[in-house]
C-alpha cells in the first residue's frame, strides 16, 4: 500500500487518474472495504483511528468517510448509487448472536513484568473507575476501554491457560506475549509462545520495559522473527506494542489494539440460552463454604440458577464481581464468583446452568457415569497411531521433543518433519533441551500430542501425572530409532512394545524345606504388594540370580491372590529351590507400552 501511496504522491495528477477505482455505494461496513481494496481490516481500523473516527470491523462507514480512506490508501472512489442491503444480511446471519467482549490471557517470561502489566492495566483502567476498590483476587477482572470492555484471565502463566485447554476449555481470545526489552526471547518465552501457537489463539507481543537504558527494541523483535513471530512492521501480521509497565507508558495503545485484534475475530456469544462457561479457579472459603470463579461462555449466569460442574451441583445463592461487589447477572465473557455449591470443582472444569434440582441430580450421576468431573484430556500414544494409521484415519502427529542438548533439537526435529506425507502431516509443536516437566505433559493432553525424548528423562511430578493422565512419552538414546519407530507408526507397521514394570520387592526373613514341594521363602513385602501371577526377580548381592514365576503365595495357612507392604508371607517359585536369608524378591508384571 505504501508503494501505491508513493506512486500516488510523487506523480502528481496524472497518477491520481491512473489510481485504480473503488465503487462505493452510500454506506459500506469495514470489512466489506477491506476485502474490496485488498487490505488488512487492521490498517483500515488504524487509518480511521488517524482520521479520528472509532471503528470496529463490522461498522458502517457512510460515502465520504469511506472515500477518505480509498484516497488515503492510494485509490480513488466512485460513487454508486444502489439500495444498502449490507445491515440486513449481517443481522439475519446471527439472529441468536451478539457481541462480547474479548477474554486475554497474559503469558511470557517469569520475569518479564506479566503481572507488573496486569497491575497497570488493573490500576489505570478499571471498569466504573474502581480502582481502589478491588478486595479480593478472583483471578480474573474486567477493564473499560472508551466504553468498551476487556477481560483479563490472572492466570499464573501457560500451564494455568494450557491445563484449562486440556479439559476442553478454550477460554482465551488472545494472549499476550510479554518479552522484555532488555533482557529478550527466554526459554520461557518460548515455551509460552508454543502453548498460544498450540490453543490456535491469536497473539499480541507486549515489548516490556522500554524505559530501560539497555533497551533493545529491534533485537527482540529479530529473535521473534526467527521464532516465525513476523510484526507488522516488518511485513508480519503480528502486533507489536511497547509498553513500560513500571512508568505505565504505551497501556492505552496495548489496550486500543487488543480491541483492533478482537474486532477481527468479530466475537459472538449466545445470549438467550441456559448459561454455560468454564471454572478459572476454585477454593474452600472457611467461612463461606465452596467457592469458584467462573467465566461464562454463553448464556447470562443470575443468582438462584441451578448449576452443575462435572459431579458437582449446587443452587447459586450469591455471585460477586472482581471488586467483591454483589452482581445480579453476569453475561458472556464475564468473569464472576459464585457461592452454592455443595463441594469444590475442579479448575477447568465446564459448568452448565440446568432446569432444576431434578435435572441437576439427573446430570451429574451422568457425568459420573462417564467420567466427567475427573480430568477427560487423554493424550495418543505411537501404538495408537500405528493402529489409527492402518485404518488411514489419522491426518496430524504433534509431537513434543525433549532432548538433553539443544544442538540435538534441530537435527531431530527437520527429520521428523521430513516423515510427512500427502496423507499424514508430522508437527513438531513444541521443543526444549532439559528433563521433560509437567509444563510438557499438560501440552501433551490439550494437544493429543506423544511426548518423545532424546536423552532426556522426565521430572517425578511429570512421570506422575503422565501416569494419571495416559501421555504417552518414549525416551530413546539413539536418533535412528527415534525416528525409525515414528516412521513406523505413521506407515502403520509399529509393533508394541514390553516393559517390566515392579510391582512389589520383599526380602527373604528364613526358608523352609517343604520335602518334594521344595523350598518356600518366608518373606515381609518391604514396597508395594507380591502378587500370585507375578514373574519374580532373585536378587542377592545386588545381581539377579535367577528368574521364574510365582507357583504359591500363603498367609499364614490361606492360599491369597496378594500381600501388601508391611505383611509376612509364604513365597513358592515355579523352578527355584535355593533361597538364602536376606534375598530379595522384585516381583514384576510385564505391561505393553506406549
């Protein structure tokens, strides 16, 4: 545009009338001139911003201000005399749907000034101007912007926003990336940045700190352009915005293009309906009982609306705004603490607004039924997609590669990349160098993602919680295998695989020699439990001398299927008769893996 606009300008009259034409008819809404003269709805808003006038992308612009921006764009108008149909069509489409306002969640760096911004933002633009007013931290609020409404998400950062994500909550419009101008693009940034990328949201760059001496704008902006975050300025699509949280510079321009951002999303929500959102946070209050903040999605939440969230109901008896403050009814994309329930939800959670208490009793024996109220999110494992790829049914593999070193990341990630094909697409969504962490595993469940490490092994809390949650992670040493088995697994043709898995360890107390029946070892389980259909491991000296099955597992004079920590029991192996006080037992059961 800037090339036509210079054509324009340096040849005089002549250009002018070489400029192509646009028709105008006598009203034409934004986006309808944007689609017409080729150009960002984005530039067109921030030219009427220049020309004084406030606009989103569906407003109407009447003839004149429209062919002020066509001539400011390097065009020239024509006037069309046709009857205005735009208003109507518009409005038949979306009868049920009306606009909301957009809901942010800020993400980056631990120290690149997330909640310094949040605080700013807070303290400078509250709605209703009440500031000295908030009480309590709900973890989400609600600004004004010339009239208009924001809703921030306080969250801690990505893995709030992803954990939300995996229990099938899409609660943010847009994130904003917080990178300070000083310091520059951490492994955290990134990690932040490939949650948004993950969620599919829209992204904002705030560049914070600009006030600072050591301030380097363009060299922020050049780690993110190798990230493939291209800014506006530099032929990206991405908004750049420097703010300095601290000295609360650049707040109102951070604000004004959120707004320009979420005009082009055109949010809707439907508002004539029962209420539905999703749980941000939940606690035990001592004095008030059960208390949750939610958002709603659709629908308007009022007071003595019957609720249920996964297998917990309640009755809402009092709701609260972020200030603390008693509301009546809270609409979409508005955050609100309601009291009611009868126990804790669980954060991410969906809630939904039912007829009565019949309906909610009714619901939640359902979601019990199936599981809902427990976290849903499952990841994929490789064997799953070799099966799913015999069927041909799976068309995207998002892998999360850990590895130890970060020269490794490359290498593996461009080979894995390489397996793609017209049928199956491999995405590479995340990489890192260091232990797999519970950040990656919570990716892996909102993503159905398979977790895939080179030399790299994961932290307790992830092995956890990728237990309790299905994720599948393989750990290879060597990269041929790695991508041999992904390989494998897209063309369908992995074969399972076998680990053993210790379930019980018991230390031999005396033998008894119980004539042809050979011996049996009298043994206390000192971790997990001894099971009758275990394989078992003979230990002594710290090698493994012997192999074999259980044939016999008594208490006592009773036959048990399994002994637990801490009891004595009568150990008999199928082909091994040369127990020594103090051998150890490892009972194992073999188990396919993922």
């Amino acid at each position: 545009m800037k090339n036509k606009q210079d054509q324009a300008g340096s040849t005089g009259e002549n250009a002018k009338q070489a400029a192509p034409q646009i028709g105008l008819p006598p009203v034409i809404t934004v986006k309808q001139l944007a689609d017409q003269m080729g150009v960002s709805g984005i530039e067109i808003i921030k030219q009427l911003m220049r020309n004084g006038i406030m606009a989103n992308i569906n407003q109407s612009l009447d003839y004149e201000a429209a062919a002020k921006l066509v001539t400011d764009f390097g065009f020239t108008a024509k006037r069309l005399h046709i009857p205005v149909h735009g208003k109507t069509s518009i409005a038949a489409k979306g009868a049920k749907l009306h606009s909301r306002p957009p809901v942010i969640t800020i993400m980056g760096h631990v120290d690149h000034g997330k909640t310094s911004l949040l605080d700013a933002i807070r303290q400078t633009n509250v709605a209703g101007g009440e500031a000295g007013a908030i009480t309590q931290h709900i973890g989400a609020y609600q600004i004004e912007m010339k009239g208009r409404k924001i809703t921030f998400l306080d969250t801690p950062g990505h893995e709030a926003f992803t954990a939300m994500r995996a229990r099938g909550a899409r609660a943010t419009d847009i994130a904003v990336l917080v990178v300070a101008a000083d310091d520059g693009v951490m492994p955290q940034t990134i990690e932040a940045l490939d949650h948004a990328r993950a969620a599919g949201v829209s992204i904002v760059v705030a560049l914070n700190k600009i006030d600072k001496p050591d301030a380097n704008p363009d060299r922020i902006k050049q780690q993110l352009a190798d990230l493939g975050v291209l800014i506006e300025e530099w032929g990206g699509d991405i908004i750049c915005v420097p703010v300095s949280a601290k000295k609360k510079l650049g707040i109102d321009d951070l604000l004004e293009n959120l707004l320009l951002v979420a005009d082009m999303l055109e949010l809707k929500a439907e508002w004539d309906c029962p209420a539905e959102g999703v749980v941000i946070e939940a606690k035990l209050d001592k004095n008030r009982g059960p208390l949750a903040t939610v958002l709603i999605q659709k629908g308007v939440l009022k007071p003595s609306d019957n609720i249920v969230i996964g297998t917990v109901a309640g009755k809402i008896k009092a709701m609260f705004n972020y200030a603390g403050k008693n509301i009546r009814k809270a609409e979409p994309a508005t955050p609100a603490e309601i009291l009611g329930m009868n126990s804790v939800p669980e954060a991410g959670e969906i809630f939904q607004v039912v007829a009565g208490e019949k309906e909610a009793k009714a619901l939640v024996e359902k979601n019990r039924d199936s599981g809902i109220g427990a976290s849903s999110a499952r990841g994929i494992s490789l064997t799953a997609v070799a099966a799913q790829a015999s069927a041909g049914e799976i068309k995207d593999l998002n892998i999360i590669l850990k590895t130890d070193v970060h020269g490794s990341i490359e290498p593996i990630k461009d080979s894995l990349e390489r397996l793609s094909s017209d049928k199956t697409r491999v995405k590479v969504i995340h990489t890192g160098s260091g232990s797999i962490t519970e950040s990656d595993i919570l990716l892996a469940m909102a993503s159905k993602a398979v977790i895939v490490g080179f030399n790299s092994k994961p932290e307790p809390g992830a092995s956890k919680l990728a237990e309790q949650e299905s994720i599948s992670i393989r750990q290879y040493s060597v990269i041929y295998k790695l991508i041999e088995d992904v390989e494998k697994a897209l063309k369908g043709l992995l074969e399972p695989e076998f680990a053993d898995i210790v379930v019980g360890q018991a230390e031999v107390k005396t033998v008894f020699e119980a004539g042809k029946k050979g011996q049996i070892a009298g043994s206390q389980i000192k971790e997990g439990k001894a099971t009758r259909d275990s394989q078992v491991r003979v230990i002594r000296g710290g090698k493994v001398i012997a192999e074999s099955r259980v044939s016999g597992l008594r208490r006592f004079k009773d036959d048990v299927k399994e002994v637990t920590t801490g009891m004595e029991c009568g150990v008999k192996l199928d082909s091994f008769n040369d127990f020594e006080t103090g051998d150890i037992l490892q009972f194992v059961r073999r188990e396919q893996i993922d």
